[in-house]
C-alpha cells in the first residue's frame, strides 16, 4: 500500500525533471546563440548574457515560490520552476561551447561563398551538438535531484509524499520514500553517464 502511493509519486519526480529539461534545452538552444560573441555581435551578446544571469539568480526553490501564486500546488509548479532556472544555466553553458569553436570550418565555408545560414548549420551546430546534448543530459541529472527537493515546498512529486510521511511521524515510510528517490536518482545518473559515454 505505501509503495502504491510513493511510486507514482516517484515518477511525478522523474516526469517534472523530464519536462523541465525539455523546456531548459529547447529554449536554451537559440538563446545560446545570441549570446555567443562570436555569433552575435556587441550588444545582443551582453545583453543576453546579463539576462541569463538574471534567470540563474533565482534558484528553483524561489522561483517555485513565484509560480506558486499563479500554477498552484502541483506538478506544473515543479516543472515551470526548473525549466526557467535550466534555460539560464543551459543557455551559458552552451554560448561558451560555441564561443570556443574551431574557426576554421567557418573560415572554410565563407571562402567557397556561403551564407550565414551554412555557417551556423554546417559550420557551429556539428561542433557543438556532442558537448551540448552531455550537458542536458547533465542538467537532467541536477534537474531530478531539484525535483525531489521542490515538493517540500508543495511542487509536486517526492518531496510532498516525504514531508508528509514526516508531518505524521512515519518514519519507516519516510524511510523507504528517501531510498525510492535515491534509488531513482542513482539509476537515472547512471543512464544519463551511459548515453554520455
């Protein structure tokens, strides 16, 4: 019976980091662009890299007290405040991999006469892609702990069933909530090093 409450509750965890990987990778990927001085010149470089570091300012347990007003109690709550803080972490993380490029393939396609467009599809994106995909798969890994942690405050997944158990005095099902998280955490950092290798 306690494992039929916890489990779904497991997933919810898994399911939040998921989707707020997802947001942090999507939106994160064109904005690293913008911020990379080699890519975007001057101004739209600096600006969007103060407003990366606005966005990881505010860590995920704040900006779940934000969105808490608005979305709720719940799961959304969760997943909103770890996409945002993804998409600042993702997004300069990513603007520095591109900043250290090899110019040389760049240098290559301008002379034979092509276009920016060639140069950031055959010239940057090759180059940077591995780096990239292993630090979302990465952030995923940070993302799942995040998760676990934020439903303390109410944002869905384990932290709420743990924080539960606790606020009753049931220690042996607190006990086997905190080995379930570190159990998924565990197995999830070892799919994540797998695909990374």
């Amino acid at each position: 019976e306690a494992f039929n409450r916890i489990i779904p509750k497991v997933f919810e965890s898994l399911f939040i980091a998921w989707a707020g990987t997802v947001i942090g990778s999507f939106f994160s990927f064109p904005i690293s662009f913008l911020a990379a001085n080699n890519v975007a010149k001057g101004i739209v470089s600096r600006l969007t890299k103060q407003m990366l570091n606005v966005i990881r300012a505010f860590p995920e347990l704040i900006l779940a007290f934000i969105f808490l007003p608005i979305t709720g109690l719940g799961p959304l709550t969760g997943t909103l405040a770890i996409g945002i803080h993804s998409i600042g972490t993702l997004g300069k993380l990513s603007s520095e991999v591109i900043e250290g490029i090899d110019e040389g393939p760049l240098e290559a396609i301008k002379s034979s006469g092509g276009s920016k467009i060639n140069e950031l599809s055959f010239g940057i994106i090759p180059q940077v892609m591995p780096t990239i995909t292993s630090y979302w798969l990465y952030r995923f890994e940070i993302n799942l702990r995040a998760s676990a942690v934020l439903g303390v405050v109410g944002a869905g997944g384990v932290g709420q069933e743990l924080i539960n158990q606790l606020r009753f005095r049931d220690f042996p099902r607190a006990g086997t909530v905190l080995i379930c998280t570190i159990v998924l955490v565990l197995t999830a950092d070892a799919i994540s090093a797998a695909i990374r290798n």
